[in-house]
C-alpha cells in the first residue's frame, strides 16, 4: 500500500517575493554593469583609456552581448549567498555582508571569465582588449553599493512606519530570567514588529542583577515580581526558563498570575521545537504549569520501530485519550490508523483535525460502531487486518457507572473481551489496552470493570496468545472529557461555588500528551499479560487544584471565587493506588515506567463467571450485576447504600407511572 503523502505548498506569496527580489536584484546588475563598462570605455578614469574613434553604440552592443553571462554569473553567486531569502526588515551586519560576498564574488568570477574568454571585443585602432581593469572594480562596487543603499532604504521606511505603531501595540514586558533563552528571545523582538516592550529583567542569580543584556537590566529576584510589576507598569511577564520544573516553578507563576498582567510561558526545554523562533512558542499559562512537576517525556526511538508502517486501530478514538494517540501515533508514519468509535461526533473532530493536518492522501478509516458489537467487529478485524490495537474505548465516569453498572460491565468487561477475542484470532502483534489506578482494590463500578479488563488482558497472555497483550494504568488526566478541571472553570466562570468533595482528597495527575505516551511507550516494553505505571510523582490535594485555577482565571479564592466541601460521592476514595499489595513493581529500561508482576489468573473459572456475568447484566438486574462483579474481582469493596437509594427512586418513580 503507498505511503500516506504529506502536502506541502508549491507556490506562495513568500515565493513570489523572494523572485522579485532576485529580479530586482539582477535587473540592478544589469544598469551598473551597463555603466561600468560605458564609463571605463569613455575614459573617465584615465586619458589613457579613451578611444576617441569608438562610438558609444558600439560599445553597449558589445556590452550586451556578454550580459547573459554577467548575470548568470551573478544569478549563481545570490543563490549561493541566499541574498533574496533575507528578511530585510529584520536585518543585521552579518545580512548586509551577504551582499558584499555575493557581489564580489560575481565580480571576480565575471572578470576571470573575461580574461580568460575574452568577451568583449570592441574594435579600436590599436585592436587592444577594450574592457579594462576599472570596469571590474566599477561593477563590483557600483552593485554592492546601490544593493545595500536599496536594502537600507526599505528598512529605514519600515522601521519608521514601525515606530508610528509602536505607541499602540507594543505592551511594556518584564522577562524573568536572564539566561540564553531571555537573551534570544530579546534579540527577537528587537529585530521584527513584535507587540512586546521588553522594560527590564528579573533573575534569581545575584551576579546578574544590575548587569545588562542587550540593553535591558536585570533589576530583581523572582521574590519581588509584584513590586517590579507595580514599579515599573508591566502589562506583560514571559517567563524564560524553560529548563526550570518543580515547585520553584509553581510558585513563580503563581506569582505571575496573582499580578493580573497576561503572563507567557515557555514550554520546557525537552518539548521546545528546534529551528522554529522561540517567541512563536510562548503559550498561556495553564493549570498543567501549575502541578509542580516537569513534564514526563519519553525516548520515542522503540515507538517508531513497532509502528511504522503497520496498520494501527484505535478504538475510543474520539475521546480525549484516543484522539491524542492518534494525533501521536500519525508523527511514526503507519500504513493506515483505524479509529473506532460509537460517537460520531468525537470521531468527525479527530478525522477532520487529521486530515488538514497530513491532508486528504492519508490512509485514515473512520468507523462508527460499538466495541460490544462482536460481529462488526469481527467484520472490521477481517477488512483491515490490524496489526497494532491501543484500546480506549470505555465508560469511565464513576458517578454515573454506579447508577448503571449493567452497563459499565456490558461496555467495559465484554467490549474489552470482544476486541481481545478478535486480537487473538486475526494475529494482531499486539493488544495495549488503557486502564486506569481506580482498578487498584476498586470501591467503585468503572474501576471494578476496568480492573475486570486487566485480568481479561492477562487471562489472554496467559492462554498463550501469540498477541502480546498489556494493559497500562495512570491517573487522571487534565483536561480530559469529564476530567475535574472542566467543571471547575466553567464553575468559576459562573460566578462560584467551585465544588470539592473533600478538604483532602488527593489525586495523581498527568497531562493527556503524557498520559498517551506512556500508552505507546509501554507497547515497547510488551510482551504478554504486563500491566505498565507510571512514576506520577507526588498526589496533588483536588482544593490546591482548585485554588490554583480560581488565580489562574485571575480571582482570589475563598473571596472572590468560593469553595464548597459536598462530600465524597459514592465509590470515591480519598486518594488512589498503583498498585496492588500482592503486585509488587518491576523496573523497566524507563525510568518513569515499572512494571506490576503478574497475578495468575485461573482461566477455566474466570472465563465461567464471565459467562454467568453475562447472562446477567442483560436481564439488568443492578444488585446481581455489583454481586458477580464481586466475584470477579475479589478486590472490589462496593457501599451498595447509594445503589439501593437508586434502585428505591426507580421503583417510586415507576409506581407513579402506573398510578398516573
């Protein structure tokens, strides 16, 4: 099957620039060229070069007939000093002697051309060589001169029709840190049409404060950002020390923010793109700048061995995890990714977003169909013939899979069961599914089910499959659909409460970029039956998550912005594990990733009450649903108070329909 073709521009109007410029340049060329030689031949220069009997026709018909050489010659020596590509409105010294190489360069080649070939012959009464050693220096001075004059030109009018805008646009800026990355990102500001004002500095190292850099002063420490803000009218703070991580970071841009000013991030060193200027890299500042912790990256080299050019499906591909691994897996070029999906919507954002990304030549394949769906599936398994599966799909909110464990258990246990059944038939290489640390001594319906899922996973290894089957377990992610921190921002923006469950319950947190891949990483390591942690680094308290965000939207909280204690909702812990006791931890070439020793899995019974589970979530019997699941994950400890009051309200409700 042909590769996936990437699009690129053809033409464009920086394309057409750049060849106007190149035109001007040489239609330059040519004038001075034409005056170098008619003035040397008129004897401007010396007595001795005047021949009075040579007519000045005859001496541009022989000019002209080595022009096409003089400015092929030229036309090779701006390619080479790629004097047209230059920005001139951004230009330095080191742009302007690109000019000055590029000319004498021609020169010098055109002159040994002419000697060498003897070019230009003009009939004189001595039958001497007619063009002379001045017309060379004459031409290589005359184009330098009236290229940099024209360039200087251009970039005085444009710096003045700059500073008549300056006065509207540009926001006055403090730069914290004062180290490579602050110095670059002054020198790009001061070379192009930037909004930004930089006034002054702040670092934390003392031997900077005071000294200068690029004409701006480092005037305090990062202790003092509100008082330099206040002192010196800041509108805007960027914050230039992308290798900077940890609480030394949280507390900066909490500073930052509590400030008021728009406040810029850089992202950290290990996710900077090279060759792309550093200013188009500033981003807002978001909550995931304030976890207190370095962004988890990974080696991708194993990644890219085990994807490329294979068939990758995707199922739960529209969600906020499925679409990620589709956005990261497309950079390692497989064959053909195959999202699955029973959301259409979701699944009609990933395509499009995909497709203006790598354009419509990209093997994509959308389908619409629901992973407990065996025959489809199968149909899917037999006309795509996947080699890699990343498993997504699933029902994950907790609240709402305790009022319908049916069908958390017919979505989560039998879909994931379809898909592993199907791996193993059509040969699949290998089967990473996404699971989550609520399947660690669950108290609650999804993790239950999610936990049900692992021991399918490894039930399958265990049967020896020839597909390498593994499960990896994070926490929760930010941003994620039904994750916390939407519905604390559209709280805040709604004026308050923002709602905590409680004063202390904790969480692991990690961004949806980290979280997918860790996914693919894991699929380096697989083998059979492993279940893949993460090293999340520290819990983080849910009310520090929401004190941060409420300063982050720019209010105080507990004034501005309230917050409300509601109790811990059915099934919810105080804070999540990674492991279970009898797991254990294994390391792992990364030393983010281990490993959970695998639990045996008695197949021939596991596989009976998977059957009888299924005989009775179909008859949707809540309490028999909850009870089997107990017997299939004996780790499962579930308050079925909350699920009683539930099934109460249904039977009144239905009584009162029948009364009605």
């Amino acid at each position: 099957m042909a590769r996936p073709k990437l699009k690129t521009k053809s033409f464009s109007i920086r394309t057409l620039r750049e060849w106007g410029i190149l035109a001007i340049d040489l239609l330059t060329v040519t004038i001075c060229y034409l005056g170098a030689v008619v003035l040397s031949q008129a004897g401007v220069l010396s007595k001795n070069y005047f021949p009075t009997n040579v007519p000045l026709l005859q001496i541009l018909r022989s000019a002209f007939i080595c022009l096409p050489i003089v400015l092929i010659v030229f036309f090779l020596s701006f390619l080479v000093f790629r004097v047209f590509k230059v920005v001139w409105r951004y230009a330095r010294g080191r742009d302007y002697l690109r000019i000055v190489g590029a000319c004498v360069v021609g020169t010098v080649l055109f002159a040994l051309l002419d000697q060498v070939m003897n070019l230009i012959k003009i009939d004189s009464p001595n039958n001497s060589k007619q063009i002379i050693y001045p017309a060379y220096f004459m031409l290589g001075f005359f184009t330098t001169a009236t290229i940099v004059i024209f360039r200087m030109i251009y970039e005085f009018i444009y710096a003045r029709q700059r500073d008549k805008l300056e006065t509207v646009k540009r926001k006055r800026t403090l730069i914290i840190g004062a180290g490579y990355t602050a110095s670059a990102i002054l020198e790009e500001i001061s070379r192009g049409d930037s909004i930004y004002d930089p006034i002054c500095m702040i670092d934390d190292d003392p031997d900077k404060i005071g000294r200068i850099i690029n004409d701006i002063e480092v005037v305090d420490n990062t202790k003092n950002i509100n008082i330099v803000v206040q002192k010196y009218a800041i509108d805007v703070i960027i914050f230039a020390i992308p290798s900077l991580g940890g609480e030394a970071r949280q507390r900066i841009l909490i500073d930052c923010n509590a400030t008021k000013c728009q406040v810029k991030v850089l992202p950290y060193m290990s996710e900077m793109i090279e060759n792309i200027n550093i200013t188009k890299q500033m981003r807002d500042i978001n909550i995931a700048d304030l976890l207190g912790r370095q962004q988890i990256t990974f080696d991708d080299v194993g990644v890219a061995s085990y994807i490329y050019d294979k068939v990758v499906m995707v199922t739960g591909g529209g969600g906020s995890i499925g679409s990620e691994l589709c956005r990261q897996i497309a950079k390692y070029k497989p064959r053909r990714i195959v999202i699955v999906d029973v959301y259409e919507n979701c699944a009609y954002n990933i395509q499009q977003e995909m497709l203006r990304n790598y354009g419509k030549d990209y093997d994509l394949h959308v389908e619409i169909v629901s992973i407990t769906d065996y025959d489809k599936m199968d149909e899917l398994f037999t006309e795509f013939r996947p080699q890699i599966i990343f498993h997504a799909a699933a029902h994950k909110h907790v609240p709402l899979m305790e009022t319908v464990p049916e069908e958390a258990v017919k979505n989560n246990i039998f879909g994931t069961y379809n898909v592993a059944l199907l791996a193993d038939k059509h040969n699949v290489q290998k089967f990473i599914m996404v699971s989550t640390d609520k399947a660690v001594n669950p108290t609650n319906v999804m993790g239950a089910t999610k936990r049900c899922c692992e021991e399918i996973v490894q039930m399958m290894a265990q049967k020896g499959s020839k597909t390498e089957f593994a499960a990896v377990r994070f926490g929760n992610v930010l941003g994620s659909n039904g994750s916390v921190i939407p519905l604390f921002k559209e709280q805040i923006e709604k004026g308050g409460p923002v709602t905590v469950t409680h004063p202390d319950i904790i969480r692991y947190f990690m961004t949806i970029p980290e979280a997918v891949s860790l996914v693919l990483q894991a699929g380096t390591f697989a083998h059979g039956g492993e279940i893949f942690v993460l090293d999340m680094g520290k819990q983080v308290k849910i009310v520090s998550l929401a004190e941060n965000l409420i300063k982050l939207m720019g209010y105080k909280p507990y004034t501005d912005i309230d917050i409300v204690f509601t109790g811990l909702r059915p099934g919810e812990k105080l804070y999540e594990e990674l492991l279970m006791d009898e797991e254990g931890l294994k390391k792992t070439d990364n030393e983010k990733i281990f490993i959970g020793h695998q639990v045996q899995i008695d197949i021939p019974n596991f596989t009976a009450e998977l059957e009888k589970m299924r005989k009775i979530c179909f008859t949707n019997d809540k309490h028999a649903v909850v009870e089997q699941l107990k017997v299939l994950v004996p780790t499962f400890h579930h308050d079925s108070a909350y699920l009683e009051k539930i099934t109460e309200q249904a039977k009144q409700y239905q009584q009162e329909v029948q009364a009605n």
